[in-house]
C-alpha cells in the first residue's frame, strides 16, 4: 500500500491516473468539516447560531459576498479545489434532493460541528460529523436513483473525501470548562474518545464506498486570538498546541491502520501544523505584520465572530486572523501554497510516474516568502 508523505502528491497522482487527460472526468468531490470548510450549510439551519453570512464576511470573496464562508475572501479548501482544477462542491442544504449537482461534489461542512455529537451545542442547529455522514448517506441513495448501482458505487469509490474535523471538538468542548467533557475527562480520556469516535466515523465513510480520504490536521489552537487572550502575556498556550499535536499524531496512526485494514482504502494526512506555526510565529517572513490579534476588533468574551458592527482593520493583507478563530484569505493563500509546495520530497515507496505539475500552475503566485525547511511530520 502506497503511503504518501503529502497527500497534495498523492492526490495529483490518483487524479493523473484515472483521468487520463480526460477533463470531463474531473474527480467528485465529498467536503466534510467544521466553519474552517463551511461553504453556506448553516445558513439553512434557521436557529443555528454559528453562521457567517452577514458582514463583514466574504468582503474579499466574489462580488463581496457573505456565503456563510468564515473568513474575508476564499477558504484554503476553495483554494486547494483551485490548484486540482476542480470547482469547490456547493453546500448540501443549498440542493435539493435530486439536484444532478450531488453528481459533481458535495460539501456537508458545518460550523461549531465536531467530532463528537456534543460538541458546540450551544450554537443549537449545526451538522455534526456524524449528521453529515448520514447526509452523505442519502446523496449517495440520490445518486443511485440516478445513475444505478454499480455506477454510483463506481463514481463513490473514485471520489475525494476531504475532512477537517476535530478543531471544534477542542475550542467549542473540551476547552470550555464549563461544559461537561472537559470536566469528566483527562485530555488522554478524551482524546481515546475523540479517536474511538473518528475510527467509527471513518469505516462507516468507507462502507459507504469512501476509498481516497484526505484528512486535515489541526493547526495549532493555543495560538488563535480566542485562546491568547486566556494567557497572562497574550502568548499562545502550549499546553493546547501540545494537546493538538497529539491528537494529529494519533489521528494520522488511525489512517495509517485503517489503511492497513481495510482493503484498497487510500487515507492521507494532510498535515499542515508546522506550516501554520510557522506563519504565526514568522509573520513578516510571509507578507504579513500582525499575527496574535485578529484583523476584525472582535469581542473574544462574546463569540469571537466579526459582527456587522466590528471594525475590521485597513489591510486585510497584513494579518494572519481574520476573527478570533478563523484566517484571513491572504492566510489560507500561503497556507494553501504551502500544503502544495511540500511536493519537491516527493512520496513514499518510489513515485511511478511523476505527479503532473499542470494543475499547479491554476491560481496566481502567492508569495514571495523563503520556504524554510522544517522537519518532515508526514505520513510514512
Ligand atoms: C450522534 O448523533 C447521531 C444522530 O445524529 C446518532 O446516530 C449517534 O448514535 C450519536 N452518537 C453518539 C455517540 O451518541
Ligand atoms: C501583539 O504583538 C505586538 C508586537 O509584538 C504587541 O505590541 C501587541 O501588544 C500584541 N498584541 C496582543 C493582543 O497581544
């Protein structure tokens, strides 16, 4: 089983192989996550309390739009979807039942949403990772009623299924004390559940015809503006970041057994902490001024959104965090460029034919910044 040290990798070289060059045969896309990935789901939640259409959001994005995106401009996944060649899958609750769209790509991703069902429950309407695989469940019933059978288990074990989850499970759970699982448990305690959870999560992904899994870790947490503002000097909180890398490093070993497990699955790490703390601690060295307060004045005592009447700061180009827990678009670009630069190591066993370097010329050159080198904490 090829185990690769960057997904982006990986990724290119399944697209290159089953594509053929055919640019109808672009892959399907299946988005799962939290307000990180969120493309407009939780607008269609009527009493959610976790949504970002509304200004200043999206100010950057397209037309200036508020899409229930939680950042200025783009998202590092309509980033990313940019540099495949593929369009970023709209939000779920936005199609009908049998939209031929769910035929492209669908992103079920849900702000405040976690790993656990608990988690975030006081935005009161949210889609929880295990919601969305249930939503997953029907588009793929959709889809059969369509195409039939073989042809919808066909085009659901050729998609990509990206996931970013877990952030929330931290920021909008364990670390509010006065919610019940960071009281009843040690963080070892949770973290088994946390895990024993996703393990669940991602076989019945699988079972469902999920082969090719993208899974985002977690960037360091005790450094976003809502968690500083809870340390003396306003530095970020090692104990948090320490919790995080843990649970990436867990994480990542479950992808790694589960690959071992389960017959022709394909599950990658896509791992990008090192680059985000690094970005935060060497803001100038990317372009940036400002990277331990947030560019909207947000009140962190009172959610941390930028509410239509915060101030966001003058250039939005300057800053790493757009609110108290989300980046900027100028971010998510480096980021982005990032994840993908990390190609020159190549992958493990010795590539078969190199990835194709065309859909990494889609986009616009992002940043000047040196690319210091770090060590490798990839799969393999
Ligand atoms: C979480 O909620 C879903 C329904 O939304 C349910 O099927 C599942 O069993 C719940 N998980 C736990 C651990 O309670
Ligand atoms: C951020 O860092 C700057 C410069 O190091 C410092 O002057 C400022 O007080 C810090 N802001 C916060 C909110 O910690």
């Amino acid at each position: 089983m090829a185990v690769y040290h960057n997904w982006a990798v990986g990724v290119l070289m399944i697209i290159t192989a089953t594509s053929a060059g055919f640019a109808a045969d672009l892959p399907v896309t299946f988005v799962f996550g939290d307000s990180m990935t969120e493309v407009g789901n939780n607008n269609f939640l009527r009493n959610s309390l976790a949504k970002s259409n509304y200004p200043w959001y999206g100010i950057d994005y397209e037309g200036g739009r508020a899409t229930g995106r939680f950042t200025n401009g783009r998202t590092i996944g309509d980033i990313i979807s940019s540099k495949l060649g593929i369009p970023s899958s709209p939000p779920y609750l936005s199609l009908s039942p049998n939209d031929d769209a769910i035929l492209r790509g669908v992103n079920y991703a849900s702000g405040g949403s976690g790993i656990l069902n608990e988690t975030g429950l006081y935005f009161i309407e949210k889609l929880s990772f295990d919601d969305q695989i249930t939503c997953f469940e029907k588009t793929k019933e959709a889809i059969k009623a369509k195409i039939g059978e073989e042809a919808s288990n066909k085009l659901c074990n050729r998609a990509l299924y990206f996931i970013g989850m877990g952030s929330n499970d931290y920021v909008n759970n364990f670390l509010q004390p006065f919610l019940a699982d960071g009281q009843q448990y040690t963080h070892e305690e949770f973290l088994d559940l946390l895990m024993v959870t996703l393990e669940k999560q991602l076989t019945r992904l699988y079972a469902l015809g999920a082969r090719m899994v993208v899974m985002h870790s977690l960037g360091p947490l005790g450094c976003i503006p809502s968690q500083r503002v809870k340390s003396k000097t306003g530095g970020c909180l090692k104990r948090v970041n320490e919790w995080v890398l843990q649970f990436n490093s867990r994480a990542r070993d479950l992808l790694l057994s589960l690959n071992s497990r389960l017959p022709r699955a394909r599950m990658m790490f896509s791992e990008s902490y090192d680059i985000v703390y690094d970005i935060i601690v060497n803001p100038t060295a990317y372009g940036f001024k400002v990277s331990n307060t947030s560019c909207c004045n947000v009140d962190t005592s009172l959610g941390g959104l930028c509410l239509p009447n915060a101030r966001p700061c003058r250039d939005r180009t300057e800053y790493v965090f757009w609110d108290a827990y989300h980046t900027t678009e100028a971010a998510n670009l480096v980021i982005a460029e990032r994840v993908f630069a990390d190609h020159s190591t190549g992958v493990s066993p010795a590539p078969a034919p190199a990835p194709a370097p065309a859909p990494l010329s889609h986009g616009p050159p992002i940043t000047s910044a040196p690319a210091p080198s770090r060590s490798r904490k990839f799969m393999g």
